[in-house]
C-alpha cells in the first residue's frame, strides 16, 4: 500500500513547520505494516502520520 494523498499533504506540512522553526528532520519512514508515516525530528521528537492525514506527536 502507498501513502495517502492526506499523509503526504499532512507529511510537507509538518516538514515546512518543522524547518520554520530550524528543527532538523533526521529520519523518515513509511511503514507499511501500519500504513503510517514515522519522523523523528531532531533527537526526541517523534511523530507519526495516520491514513487520514492526522499527525501524532510524541
């Protein structure tokens, strides 16, 4: 399966922001066991993009 057209859309904005604020994006994943996007920004900052484009940060 490949990522939605709402995960992407959701997946540049989130980048866009992170870099607005000079955060650097050091991985990223599409995982296709759960059909979610993974990104880890600077060291702690984990966050996760749902199918429906809904963006989960830890």
């Amino acid at each position: 399966m490949e990522p939605t057209t709402e995960q992407l859309k959701a997946f540049f904005d989130f980048c866009v922001r992170a870099s607005e604020l000079l955060q650097t994006i050091e991985l990223t994943r599409y995982d296709k066991r759960n059909n979610r996007i993974a990104i880890l920004v600077g060291q702690t900052i984990e966050v996760e993009i749902l199918s429906s484009g809904e963006v989960l940060i830890r």
